[in-house]
C-alpha cells in the first residue's frame, strides 16, 4: 500500500493528500516535494504513514472491521489500525 505524500495535522484526525494540496494562497505537488519548505500551510511530506505517525505523533483509531469504524467513528480518518493492520479508509 502506498502511503507517501502531504499530511496535516487536523484535531482528533489529519487530512492527507497523495499528490496534491490546492488552497487559495498556495499549491503543493508531489513532483516539486523536494522544493517546499516544511511545515506549508499546515502540511508536510511523508514517504509513509509510518514516518508521518512519527513525526506528527498521529494515533491512529483501532477498530475490528469497516462497519465499526463507520458506525463508531466521529472523525474521517484517512488510515485507520483495522484488525492490527494500517489500512486506508
């Protein structure tokens, strides 16, 4: 599973963008990542999820399957621990 790109810190939860972060003062790509100065707006890189729970001191909510995270969780997570496993939602 692929986990690199831009991350935020949001809260309870972060936002986390592959590719791309638009906002109305400001871009960042993927491509041109080598060339930002970090933290942007908020935002990161990270080549994982792993380094960005390191780095951002993410804790990632657990959960035993979908249904449950969808029934139980107040936030929109973008990874979630579902049976010990990091998972994209």
């Amino acid at each position: 599973m692929e986990t690199s790109g831009f991350y935020k810190p949001e809260g309870e939860t972060f936002f986390y963008a592959p590719n791309y972060v638009y906002g109305p003062d400001y871009s960042l790509v993927k491509e041109a990542k080598e060339q930002y100065v970090y933290p942007n707006n908020g935002w990161i890189w990270c080549d994982s999820i792993e380094e960005a729970i390191d780095i951002l001191n993410i804790r990632l909510p657990t959960y035993t399957s979908m249904e449950d995270y969808r029934d139980n969780s107040p936030n929109d997570y973008p990874f979630i621990i579902l049976n010990g496993e990091i998972t994209k939602v």
